[in-house]
C-alpha cells in the first residue's frame, strides 16, 4: 500500500471533522507495477463503493475523490475513465501536489531539480518507470493534462506546494478545469516543497486541513441542497 502514517492521520481528520467514511485503495505499485494497473485497481474500487454503497452506509451520489502526488494522477484519470465508460462521477475532487503531464515542460519543472522529497529528476524516473515500453497513444489515462475537453470534471480542488516542480503544471491544470467552466478553486502553499503535509503537526498544513475540510463541507452542503434533505 502507498499510504504512509501521515496519510492515515489525514484520513482520520477528514473523517472526525466532516463526519465523514474514508475508502482509500489498496492499489498496486511501481516498479512491478506499471501503467494503467493502478488506475484500474481504483477504478474498482470506486465501483465496489458504488455496488456496496447502501451496507457500507455511503451516499453514492456524495463521493469524493482525494490524492496526492501519484495519488492526484489516479484520482484524475480515474475521473476521465469514469467518462468514458459511462459511469458515475464523483462529486469533487481534491489533488494535492498532482502529478499531471508528462512532458514536463513547465517553468517550475525546469527550475526545481534538486528540492526536497521530489523534484524534476525523480518525476522523469516516475514516468520512465510508469510508461516503460508502452505507447503514450495508447496511455490516454496516464497525462491528464493532455486531454481535451474536461467540462466533465466535477467540482476541484487544487493544492500545489511552493518549491515543487510539480508547481505550475497543477495551477495550469485549474485553469483549465476553470476556462472549460468547472467550478475550481486552486491554492499555491507558501513556503512549502512536495510532501509537505506529512507534517501533520504545521501551523501551515493545519491551515490547509481547514481550507480543505471547509471546502469538502460545502461540496457535501450542495449536494443535501440539491436533494431536499
């Protein structure tokens, strides 16, 4: 499993504070592990979610995706298979820090190549790894930055850390979420490199955790709206 203790804390906050149920997929990893199994294996997951929504006590129409990183990748890919094979979608999606293209041909991905936790070497080796020998024509699910026409998406939440090289390919993928008429708020943490919220203890990452939980709250309140609960 990819989730780390701080992953479960964060978990466990979203859970305490919304009062909410967390499901986070026990997907498969690289190296063994390439493209596209790990979006598959959350596909499924999303529809044994879907399939056991009434005894698990959750309301399918009420979903949000959340990751991080890699994490951020699969949520987002997940979405655009969604689409594609005529299956529900969720009802937000929060990436933190995502990985999205990769072509890696912004500003910040020329610029951070030796920050702390991740930088631009260790995203080539992620895709280097992740698309060995496959062709990127048929890896439709792997950049989502590379898609056309994302109308479809939900409503998203984008959080990418200052000192990341990840930075501007996250703020570019909100903006384009938002010219396509998705409603999309987006966030650029000051002061912070990749992995930042594994401090779970930061004034910095608690700020965040209430911008979050506030924003999860009323994705959840429009929904009760909507349905006259």
């Amino acid at each position: 499993m990819s989730a780390s203790d701080a992953h479960y804390r964060v978990a466990k906050r979203y859970c305490n504070e919304i009062n909410c149920k967390v499901i986070m997929p026990d997907y498969r990893l690289l190296p063994k592990y390439q493209y596209p199994v790990a979006i598959e294996d959350c596909y499924n997951t999303y529809l044994w979610v879907l399939e056991n929504s009434e005894s698990l006590g959750i309301n399918k129409d009420g979903i949000i995706f959340v990751g991080d990183s890699a994490g951020g990748n699969i949520a987002a890919a997940v979405t655009v298979m969604l689409k594609d094979r005529n299956q529900l979608i969720p009802q937000g999606n929060m990436l933190i820090y995502p990985v999205l293209d990769k072509r890696m041909i912004t500003e910040s991905m020329m610029k951070y190549t030796d920050t702390p936790i991740w930088d631009s070497k260790c995203n080539k080796r992620f895709w280097d790894m992740y698309l060995k020998g496959i062709d990127s024509s048929h890896a439709r699910y792997s950049s989502i930055s590379e898609i056309d026409h994302l109308d479809f998406f939900p409503k998203t939440y984008v959080e990418v850390a200052e000192f990341d090289c990840l930075h501007d390919e996250g703020i570019a993928f909100a903006r384009t979420l938002i010219s396509e008429g998705v409603e999309t708020e987006y966030y650029s943490v000051h002061g912070t490199c990749h992995g930042f919220e594994a401090a779970t203890g930061s004034s910095i990452f608690n700020e965040c955790m209430k911008r979050r939980i506030e924003w999860m709250q009323n994705v959840y309140k429009v929904k009760v709206s909507t349905n006259g609960g």
